[in-house]
C-alpha cells in the first residue's frame, strides 16, 4: 500500500475512477436512445480535440477528447453537445428526421435524457450489491454498547443497553444509521427515541461537532454523539437481498447529498467546503493509495453524485432538459425558444460561476494560495 499518491498516480487514478462513470452515464443516453429510434452522431468521452475515434456501421462516432472532463452523447438533429435543437432539424430528410431526437414525443425524450443518472445510480447499487455478497450487510443493532465520557450521550443520560429506535422522526434499524442520521448536521439538535427495557423515552441532544484529520493530512468536520456499538454483526446475503441493500446504500446517500445542498444554499455550510475535479483527482489518488476495495467504494460514491449533479434543473444539465420536458407535457407545446435561450445562459452562468468557486478551492485545497502567499510574503 503506498504512503503518499504522487501526481502521475493520482492522475491515472483520476482517470480510472472517472473514465468508466463518464462512459456509463453516456452509455446510459445512448443505449436508451438506440431503444427509441433515435440516432447518436457522436459518443464521446472527454471534450475537445479528439484523440483517438472511430465510427460504427451505424454511423456513430466514438472518440475520446483530450479533456477527460467529461462527455457527451450528440444525436441526430442536436445543434451541439447539450442537446440544443438545431434551428434545421425540420429540413432534414424525412426518414433521417424520423431518427432525430427532437422529432421524438416528449416522453421519449425525457427517457433518453433521464436514463444516464438513472445508469449512474443502477451502477452504484451494482458495486454495493458486489461488495454486499462479498462481506455480509450490517446488522448491528442500534443498541448502546458504551457511553463516551463528556459526550452529548452522557449528558443526555443515555445508558448501556438503550435502544435507538428513531432520530429526528426517521427510523433507525441498524447500529450503522445512527451516525448517519446525525453526521452531517453540524451539530444542530437530535431527537432521538429510546427503547429502555418496556419503556419508550424521548430525549433531546446537541451531537458535538468535531473536527478530524485523515492520514493525508485531509481536515473534515462531523457531529456526534459518544456512543459505540457492541459486537459487529455481518449477515450472509443472497442476491436479491445484496441489491435490496445496494439500493438502500444508494438513496442514503442521495438523501445525504441532497441535505448537504441544502445546507450550502441555506448558508448554514460555507461555500469553500465545495470541490470540483481536482479536489476529485486528489481524492482519487488516496483512496486508490489505500486498496482496491476504496477505491472501487470511492467510484460508487462519485457516480451517485454525478447522477444526483446531472438532475438539479440547471439548463445545460439534464435536470434542466427533463424541466423543460415537463412545461411540454402539461402545456402540450414545448417553452417559447426565448425562454429556452435565457434559461440556457442563466444555466451556462451559474455552471461556470460553481466551476470557478470549486477551482479556486481545490487550488486552495492542494496548497496553491498558501504557496503565493508565501512567496508573495
């Protein structure tokens, strides 16, 4: 196991981790589209000048770009690589028109833009359901086996042997949702429900937040409450059972996400907790320093999170198209053109205004600022 990613490691595991999930989401458009009746013009991993393609007895042109930042799925009548409708796709032959995407019904449409987060999700359930039969799921119960001293626990009176049943309202089935359900709340108050022998008790908490750093020298915060469990419980699963579970994993974290969004819009996280690529590559480089196993886990948690990115209604994102697909089907017409290019560049601008904060904190996250200043200084 390596100590510390070098830059040419973390690069490569950069792209090992993103090659495969930018290929399964496109494939996703792709597959979906050649269902439907709907020709690709072009497939392609990374953007840019191509370096390396081919095209298909179908006329499909596969080709990587030198920016593997990325890719895109081009159909036939699409002006560019966000599926914008070329202004000509009516004077297209007409049996060349009945294989553009924008001559196909609404619903098709939106199925062909939904199946590549949807392929993105149904991956991250696989490598969970692979990992499941693998080692077992967990089925520690939520049962307290130790009370930390000075703990939010021990301030609350929790005792060896209460059973969590419930925090915030939300059920808790095994040991492992506990600090799942309190993590990432930056320590604002837990109601937890207990099962203390034949009685039920309601008690009121604030998790303390507390601030930890990896072996890479990585600082995060999370919230707490003091308590472990006892024995770890590991359950043989079939697998039925394995994807039951990936699939639960999967949601888990796309509500976890979800909340995480929550707070950087509300302002209760600050704006310099986000990371874009290369916060990404870096983080690529260490969990492939720590094993296979990490590193395919890491590739789980990264898919979900492009699935769930690609699904905010942000024009240029396919939660966009799929907002516009739907004032289609209700108003049975699709949105005025100019509504369609304000909301493009509304989309376009906000995209580059998070691009632009997520690169200059993973410039800052890598030590870029510190080293300036220091030379500046």
């Amino acid at each position: 196991m390596l100590e510390s990613p070098g830059f040419l490691f973390t690069i490569l595991a950069f792209l090992v981790v993103l090659g495969p999930l930018v290929f399964v989401h496109e494939y996703g458009h792709y597959i979906v589209g050649r269902w439907c009746g709907v020709k690709a013009d072009t497939f392609s991993i990374g953007f840019g000048r191509k370096i390396l393609g081919w095209t298909d007895k179908r006329g499909t042109e596969w080709k990587i770009g030198w920016l593997p930042l990325g890719g895109y799925v081009q159909f036939a009548g699409d002006r560019d690589a966000v599926s914008q409708p070329d202004a000509n796709w009516h004077n297209m032959p007409a049996e060349e028109r009945s294989h553009s995407f924008p001559a196909q019904p609404v619903w098709k449409r939106a199925l062909i833009v939904l199946a590549g987060p949807v392929t993105n999700f149904l991956f991250a359930i696989a490598i969970f359901a692979a990992f499941n039969m693998a080692s077992g799921v967990p089925t520690t119960p939520p049962v307290v086996g130790a009370v930390e001293p000075g703990s939010a626990a021990e301030a609350a009176d929790l005792r060896v042997g209460d059973r969590i049943v419930a925090i915030n309202g939300g059920a808790i089935e095994k040991f492992d949702d506990i600090p799942m359900a309190v993590a990432f709340d930056l320590g604002k108050p837990a109601e937890l429900a207990i099962q203390r022998g034949g009685e039920r008790i309601d008690v009121l908490l604030r998790p303390r937040v507390i601030t930890e750093t990896d072996r890479f020298g990585n600082k995060g915060e999370r919230a707490v409450i003091g308590i472990r469990s006892g024995e770890i419980a590991l359950e043989p699963v079939n697998p039925l059972a394995a994807v039951q579970a990936g699939a639960a994993q999967t949601w888990g974290i796309v509500r976890l996400t979800g909340d995480i969004l929550g707070q950087f819009l509300t302002g209760q996280r600050s704006v310099k907790e986000m990371g874009g690529p290369l916060k990404i590559a870096k983080q690529s480089g260490e969990m492939a320093t720590l094993g296979l196993s990490s590193l395919i886990f890491f590739v789980a948690f990264v898919s979900i999170n492009l699935g769930f990115i690609n699904l905010l209604p942000l024009p240029m994102l396919d939660g966009g198209h799929l907002l516009f697909y739907g004032y289609e089907a209700i108003r049975r017409r699709p949105a005025p053109p100019q509504a369609q290019e304000w909301a493009f560049r509304f989309g376009f601008a906000v995209i580059v205004t998070l691009m632009l904060v997520v690169t200059f904190n993973d410039l800052g996250s890598i030590g870029v600022w510190d080293r300036i200043a220091r030379l500046i200084g």
